[in-house]
C-alpha cells in the first residue's frame, strides 16, 4: 500500500485521544476537546490540548503542535516512518509501500530477529567467571540482567552450532556480523571467549554486539561490522533505556564506553548514553534533537588531551544544535570507575562544572600559539575565525567565541566582525590586526552582555515594543547603573523606530556591538518565537551571572588574599603551637566562608544558568 492511502486510512482508523491518552492524562474541555498536562515542556497547569474532532495538538505553553503522526514522532523521538509503522501495527493496517520496500523491510526484521536469537544465547552461556568479574566491576545483579549481557564460549562454532539447530542459516549470521568468513570460505563465530553487550536501537531492538575479554588482551573489544540494521554513527548506545530522562531533562550525557553507560544508570545518571565512536556524528546529534536535547555534557578520556580531541573532532553544526560541554572526571579515571567507587557526589559536581566547548577550543588555541607575538594572534584568530562567523542574526556559539576572543586578545568588536565579514576574500593582515588591537574593548563584562541583548531586541523590529516589555522587568534590581535599562527609555522617546534609537548610540559604547551586529544581518528575517524565547533566556541569565559576579568580585578578593596570608603564616617555623592552632581555625572559617558565598550566589542564579546555560557557552 501506498504510503500516503496507509497514512489516510490509519488518520481515519485511529482517535488520535486515543494515542495520546496513552502518554497524556486529559480531561475533558469543551465539545470534542480534552486538555493535560504537557509532555514536552515541565509545567503544573495544564496546557496541552487535542482537538479529537479535526484531528490534532496544540500546547499554548511550548508552541509543539501537529497530527497524531506528529505526536508519535515527538513523543517516542523517531521519525515518519517509524511513526508510520508503530500506528499502523496499531490499527491493523498494512503499511508497506511496494515489493522492493517489503523484501528490504523483511530483511530487515530476519536480522532484528537473528540477533535477538544471538542475544538468548549469549545471555544462556553466562559463566561465573564471566559473572564475577562484573560484580567485581560492581555491577548489580539487577543491571547485568537489564542490559542482557551475557557470554560467547571461547570456541570456534558454538553459535554456529546452537544457531543450524534452530534452523538459523549462516548466511544470516553472517550478514547479522555474528560470523566471520577466512579466504578460503570458512566460517566461524566472530565472537569467541568474551563478555557480550548487546547494541540496541532507539527502539529496543538489536541491531549488534561488542565482546570485551576479561584480561588485557588485545584487541580489548571486538564489535559488529556495519550491516543493514548497524551503523556505528547512527546508533547512541543505552538511548531505549535513557530515552525518557534525556527528554525530560533536555540533557544527554554522553560517554566512551559500554560499562560507563551501564554503570552511570545504576548510579542514579538515566540520560547517560555512549556514542560508539571518537565523538558526535550528525546522525546521532539528530536523533538528540528529535527528543529535544539542548545540553550536551562530553565525558569522554579523563585528560585534557582526550577531552580536546573529542571537541576539535566535534562538527561545528553540532556544536551550534546544543549547549556542549567537556567534563574533566574526578582522579583521572573513567566515569564506571569514579560512581562505582563511591564518588558519586564528586561526578555530580564535575557534571555542574563542566566546561564549554567554546572555552575549550579557545584554551586549545591559546596553548599552541604565543598570544603575545604578532604571529601568534593572527594564527589564533585566523584558527577561531570559523567559530566566530555568525550562522544567522543570533548564533550563541560565534557570540560567546566573540566574546571569549575579544576579552583575551584584547580587541575592537566592530574591527574584529569587520575583518570576519571579509575573511573569505582576504587574510589578516598586520595593519587589520594593529586596527582591532587599539580599539578598546568593554573592562565591564555585565556592560558586553547587556549590549548583545540590545542588538538581539533590535533585530526583531516588528516585535520590539512587545520585547521591551517582556525583558525590562527581568534586569537585575541590583544593577543600578543598567544599560539595557536605559535602552528601554530610549526606545520608548524614539517610538521603537530601530533607525532613531541607532542615531542615540553613534558615540556610546554600546554602538561597537550594536552597529557591527545589525548591520551583519540587516536581511536577516525575524527568529521563530521559540527561537527568541531561548536566546532571550540564555542572554538574562548571562546578565544575572555577570552581575553576581561582578557583586561578589570584591569580597572574594578579600577572602582569598587572607586566605594566601594564613597559609604564608603557617609554613612560619617560629609560629608558636597556640598561634598555629589559631591560624588553622581561622583558615577553615575562611573556606566555609568561600564556600557558603559561592553557594549563596549559585542559588541566586536563574535555574538555566545553574545547570549550564548562561555560564560559559
């Protein structure tokens, strides 16, 4: 059947309520109208809605709306044709479009099925040798048996064997990657002598393995070959199972290994998931986005040399779909090794501290040139100057590298956006270098952030009053001095008109961001609503982080310099034993101090900001 007459005959079979009330509980609210509580967006009053009569979905909470094709898609985070299939298996109807699609979708299944086969038998052969060593890890019982792993006997044919008794054909094992096959035409089991996890997709179903041995020996991990239901780049190991906290969360947390993935579950980490790979792929981004991830934290190797070659192997369109950040583990050790041994409170706290991809390609930058050579600073902006181009009017990404770049080489925002908007035509050259070198740059970071969301507001002309309105009761009371407030006022005597409120900023500061800024997309069309609502959020938690920042600058300072005085004092010989006690108990008053100031300010940050959002990316 065609797949526009199944799509039609499934709308017509299927009450969408129906599919929706399996996720969503809704309440009746008017003729052929009930309403719930959202499941895309956290919220307590309920409003999510669905139109039973004409078919659809609305949320007046988060804008998600669509038919019940879409809901599925959404919801369950898979795309059309999966949709297409999950509701057609529901309503009885026959989906397949035509006799080529159907024999590649019964291939399709003869493999699912094949693995699911190997899976039992590899889950049968579990030995307690194999068994202990994974208690020994400190994996439960509870998680060995969750995720299915199991054992492949050290011998040539033992799947083989088990495999023809069942009426299992090589020629399926052999396409499934569960065989080898030598020059001469011998085949054997692919996996011999090693401890089996089973690789599923986002639907639970097995689409390969990877045998790690119980030793040193080498190679540590053999894996499937690519098949016709594997692709290494497109699968996110452990996503069935992390699929709900992920969505729920906005966050994946992605990390190297098999035991890491498992091992961060039983912890207390669901939205853990590993990549299969050195880093992200596109594919496995995509499947991120359609669960609607906007926070990417990166635990891969333990050193900063692992974590830099994660993030320079990281696509640049990756790192502009989602917030990503580097972890650095605790001690050095993988994630398996640190929350099995007891320091899950440490990875947490490694999790709220993680570093931004932009910082990091930054710091990268900056250790392989001489920042204070002519030479050097043209090789770091020329290596930085593709994170910097601006993808659209408002790109975080090349926002934040701007601002990053500007504060460390010390330069001219509108000299530097200059020489980026003719950098495909020209290189820099000194006389561009020495132009952005003399003009200053903001010493007041809360002053930078305050200008880009000017430029942000300006951008949306149309929608500028209304946007006014919507940001001016969000500044920090405790910023007296507020630029941004005084943007307000200005729009307002000069009627929102873009063009006058401009003429006012020719000779202030905040004209060196506002010009270069509106100007680089004067045809750029308005953001999605939903678009402007994320950029507005991150913007004013930046300005509400800079500005805690810069309130509690002072006092630290002071703190830390007696700090530094005590601990001087105490490495004092002649100290007297009553004087060293002293010296201790006030040392230990000035880290509770630190510690319950920097407390106080990370729970005066705007929830976003805490977990990531405002603070460095």
């Amino acid at each position: 059947m065609a797949t526009s007459d199944a799509k039609e005959r499934i709308r017509t079979a299927l009450d969408i309520a129906d599919v929706v009330g399996d996720t969503v509980a809704l309440k009746p609210a008017g003729k052929e109208r009930l309403k719930g509580l959202c499941p895309f967006h956290q919220e307590k009053t309920p409003s999510f809605h669905v139109h039973a009569g004409r078919g659809f979905f609305y949320c007046f909470g988060c804008g998600a709306k669509g038919d019940i094709f879409d809901f599925v898609m959404q919801s369950q985070g898979v795309d059309f044709a999966d949709a297409l299939q999950l509701l057609g298996r529901r309503a009885g109807i026959d989906v397949t479009p035509n006799p080529a699609s159907a024999a590649a979708g019964q291939r399709r299944k003869d493999l699912f099925a094949v693995n699911e086969f190997a899976l039992q038998h590899f889950v049968g052969r579990m030995t307690d040798e194999a068994y202990g060593y994974l208690l020994n890890r400190g994996l439960t019982k509870e998680s060995i048996d969750r995720w299915g792993l199991g054992w492949s006997v050290d011998a040539w044919d033992d799947l083989l064997k088990a495999a023809l008794q069942q009426n299992v054909s090589e020629d399926d094992l052999l396409a499934a990657g569960l065989l080898s096959e030598n020059e001469r035409g011998r085949r054997y089991d692919r996996f011999r002598g090693r401890i089996m996890f089973p690789i599923r997709d986002r639907l639970g179903r097995t689409v390969g393995f990877s045998g790690r041995v119980l030793g040193d020996e080498v190679p540590k991990y053999v894996n499937t070959p690519e098949t016709d239901v594997f692709d290494k780049g497109s699968v996110l190991y452990g996503l069935d199972q992390a699929r709900s906290a992920i969505r729920d969360r906005a966050t994946a947390l992605v990390v190297e290994g098999y035991m890491d993935v498992i091992a961060l579950h039983q912890t207390g980490f669901p939205h853990a998931v590993a990549a299969l790979g050195a880093t992200l792929t596109e594919a496995q981004a995509q499947e991120l986005q359609r669960l609607g991830v906007d926070r990417v934290l990166l635990a891969f190797d333990a050193d900063d040399a692992g974590q830099r070659a994660v993030l320079s192997g990281l696509d640049q369109s990756i790192g502009r779909s989602f917030r990503v950040e580097a972890i650095t583990i605790p001690d050095g050790k993988d994630p398996a090794d640190t929350v099995l041994g007891g320091a899950i409170d440490r990875f947490t706290q490694a999790l709220e501290e993680g570093q931004s991809a932009v910082a990091f390609r930054l710091e990268t930058a900056l250790a392989k040139h001489d920042a204070t050579t002519t030479a050097g600073r043209r090789a770091i902006l020329d290596e930085l100057g593709p994170s910097m181009e601006m993808h659209g009017p408002h790109d975080d990404v090349a926002a934040e590298m701007r601002r990053l770049v500007i504060s460390a080489l010390q330069l001219d925002e509108q000299q530097l956006a200059a020489w980026l908007r003719s950098r495909k035509r020209t290189s820099l050259t000194d006389v561009q270098l020495k132009g952005m070198e003399r003009g200053a740059r903001f010493d007041d970071d809360v002053l930078q952030v305050e200008a880009e969301l000017m430029a942000l507001l300006l951008s949306q002309a149309d929608r500028l009053e209304g946007l006014v309105a919507r940001v001016e009761p969000e500044i920090p009371p405790e910023l007296e001095d507020s630029a941004l407030r005084t943007f307000a006022a200005i729009a307002r005597e000069e009627g929102f008109q873009v063009g006058a409120i401009l003429a006012r900023y020719r000779e202030r500061p905040e004209g060196r961001v506002l010009f270069p800024r509106v100007l680089e997309h004067d045809e750029d069309e308005g953001l999605a609503p939903g678009q402007l609502e994320r950029h507005l959020t991150t913007g004013l938690s930046r300005l509400r982080e800079r500005v805690l920042d810069r309130e509690a600058q002072e006092p630290r300072q002071g703190l830390t310099r007696r700090l530094e005085e005590l601990q001087a004092q105490i490495q004092d010989a002649s100290l007297s034993e009553a004087d060293l006690k002293a010296c201790y108990e006030e040392l230990a008053e000035v880290h509770a101090l630190l510690a319950a100031r920097d407390a106080e300010r990370r729970s005066r940050l705007p929830a976003r900001s805490r977990r990531g959002g405002g603070r460095k990316h």
